[in-house]
C-alpha cells in the first residue's frame, strides 16, 4: 500500500511539472485560434449558470456611493437630449390637449345653458302656433341624417341649427369686436398722420368714419365668414355658418352676399329676423338672401344641454 501510494505522488508531481513545461512552450493565443469559442459557449447553459449566482449577495457588494462618485452626473446630463426626450414622450401633444379640453369644457358650461333657452324658446313658441315639430328638420340637408343619429348621450349636437339666444349673443360679441377694432385702428391712424404732418384729425366726426366704419364691418363679416366660416363671435359661441344644403364650404360670392345684405334683416324693424324664431329653419332673410344656414359647431364634443333641462324636453318631446 506505502508503495501504491508513493507510485502515485510521484505520477501526479510527474504530470504536474509536465504541466507547468507544456504551459511554459505553448503560446496560448495559437491555442486559443484552434479553439471553436461558439461551439464551447453553446455547450454553456446559462440558465444553469444564473441559478448559482447570488444576486442579492453581488448587489449587496455593490457600493452605490462610490459608483455614483465615479460617475460624472454633469457629463451624462449633457449627453441627454432633453428636448428629443419630451418629444418622444408626447408630452407637448398631451399639453396642448388637455388645455384646449379645459378651455372647452369652460366655454361648454357657458354655452349649455343657453342652447337650453333657445330649444325652450323655439320649442314654445311654435307649439303655441300649433305647429309640429317633429316635422321639422334637425339641420341642413346633407347633415341631418349625421345630426339625427342618437347616442345615449342625449342633447343638442353639433350640426343642428343654432337658436336665437345664441345666435344673438354672438352678434353682440362681434359688434363689440368691430366697434373696438375700428376705434383702435382709427386712433392709430389719427396718430400716425399728426406724427407725419401738422394737420389735426378729429377721428369722430366727419361722413369718411361712417364710411370707414361700414366699410371695416362689412370686410369682418366677409372675410370671417369666407375663410374661417365663422365671426369671432360665432367662434365663441360654438355656430358657425354653412350652406344651406349643409355644405361646410362656402362660395365667396355666398360670404358677400350675406355681409351686404346683413342689415337689411334689422332695418324693417326687425322682421327678418323672425324666421330664426319661427322658421322651420332658423334662417334668417340675409340667410335666405345669401343661401346659407347657422348650426352648431362644437368640434368633436356634443353640445350637450344641462342634465335637468335634457331630461325635461326630452320628456316634453315624446309627449307632442
């Protein structure tokens, strides 16, 4: 046994000093360029390998403090394209609509109400005539059948012809627009001609400020109308004009038209503005005049009435 056991320490001393000469005259990297590194990692199993690692026990060497020491903050910060970020993030997208959300919703408390008024004034009145209004169109021609088509969120909807609350509120807000945009452009032009010259300009009186007070009223009502299909009171006011086939676009010929024969709805002490309060239409001479309609216009969001007044012209619009 002594013997069996010497034989092999001297075998094992032997291979081992046999060993440490081959490492010795090998190059290693001539080794390494016969070796198949893919076929020897595809013999790893990773998952096996993973298992044995303690992971609580290496973060747990893991010195937070002296790694974020040796990180340079101010340079990694620098390399980060904030901008790309938040663009990536949507977040101008998601600020831009929540505010126009929140600037809807405050003009739709405002307009509710009042879509209310006119449904209950039109609505009343024609009734008190014996008149049947469920033969009454919703809206112009090609939007009623999108106008009458219900959803359980009952209401008023964009695409029905306006009412004459409504409609009056916006044309009070647009003489205000008009009478305080003629008078700032007037006093800035009276101003610049006595900068320019000795001449003093009297910028009320005289028949040019008539003149040039219809002339900047009659541009408003165009032009709004032409390109944008509504005033700036209109805007507010959630209506806007279209044809009265229900097209949205309108003629230039149709903007002028209804800008030049606007007044002519006031001047007969007001006659021709009966039909907005009787007519099966809502239209109004310069309406019929020019071929156009008033309806709604709430975007995408209905013009919903207040829960209590829905409730009740619905229940009063099932009763006629």
């Amino acid at each position: 046994m002594p013997e069996e056991r010497e034989k092999r320490g001297f075998f094992k001393r032997a291979a081992r000093g046999a060993s440490e000469r081959v490492l010795d005259v090998v190059d290693p990297d001539l080794v390494l360029e016969h070796v198949d590194v893919n076929a020897l990692l595809e013999r790893i199993d990773i998952n096996s390998l993973l298992d044995r690692i303690d992971v609580e026990r290496l973060i747990g060497r893991i010195d937070i403090d002296e790694l974020l020491k040796a990180a340079d903050i101010d340079a990694l910060m620098e390399r980060v394209d904030i901008k790309a970020l938040i663009d990536r993030a949507g977040i101008p997208e998601i600020v831009a609509e929540s505010t126009s959300h929140l600037t809807g919703s405050a003009l739709d408390m405002f307009r509710r109400p009042i879509v209310g008024i006119d449904e209950i004034l039109f609505k009343g009145i024609n009734r008190l005539f014996r008149r049947d209004l469920r033969t009454f169109p919703s809206g112009p021609g090609a939007l009623v059948d999108w106008v009458d088509h219900r959803t359980e969120d009952t209401g008023v909807r964009t695409g029905r012809y306006a009412g004459p609350l409504t409609r009056t509120i916006a044309l009070l807000l647009d003489i205000l627009i008009v009478t305080t945009g003629f008078t700032i452009i007037v006093a800035g032009a009276s101003y610049l001609i006595e900068l320019v010259s000795p001449v003093e300009v009297e910028p009320t009186r005289g028949l040019w400020y008539i003149v040039g007070f219809v002339v900047w009223a009659l541009l408003y009502l165009w032009l709004s109308i032409a390109i944008f299909g509504k005033t700036l009171g209109k805007t507010f006011m959630g209506v806007r004009v279209v044809d009265s086939q229900g097209s949205v676009a309108l003629h230039s010929r149709q903007s002028l038209v209804r800008a030049i024969t606007y007044p002519l709805s006031f001047v007969v002490l007001g006659l021709g503005l009966l039909g907005i309060l009787f007519g099966r239409e809502r239209r109004a001479w310069h309406d019929h005049f020019a071929g156009t309609a008033v309806v709604y216009d709430w975007g995408s969001r209905t013009a919903r009435l207040s829960t209590p007044l829905a409730a009740w012209l619905e229940r009063k619009g099932m009763e006629a």
